[in-house]
C-alpha cells in the first residue's frame, strides 16, 4: 500500500500531564488515501490514553 511512499502525517499519542506541558509520542504513520476519503492509519504500537494527534511530519534528515 505505502511502500515507496512518504507519509503525509505522523500519528502521536499525548499523554497529559498535570501542571506540566503534555507528552506527544509518536506511534505511527498516515497517509492521504487515493480516493480523497479520508488517511489510512499505520500504528507501531496502541495508545495508552484516548488521544492521538494525526499531524504533517516536521521536516528533518532522519524522516521515514
């Protein structure tokens, strides 16, 4: 499905944290479906909250 492809987005888990700046943890991939309905979501591994933020990649060297 991907392969050869760039992801369009980066899948983070956010772990809230009291008084303090919340913790994004990236768990996964998306990418833009062809049809334009909507992204297909690849997880690495689950989310222990019920957050996820589905974001463009940052730009950088080390990106997948």
């Amino acid at each position: 499905m991907s392969e050869g492809r760039k992801p369009d987005f980066d899948v983070f888990a956010i772990r809230e944290r009291e008084g303090g700046k919340d913790v994004f943890t990236k768990i996964g991939v998306a990418f833009s479906r062809h049809d334009g309905a909507g992204v297909s979501i690849l997880l690495d591994a689950l989310p222990l909250g019920r957050r996820l933020a589905v974001l463009p990649p940052l730009p950088s060297s080390d990106n997948r």
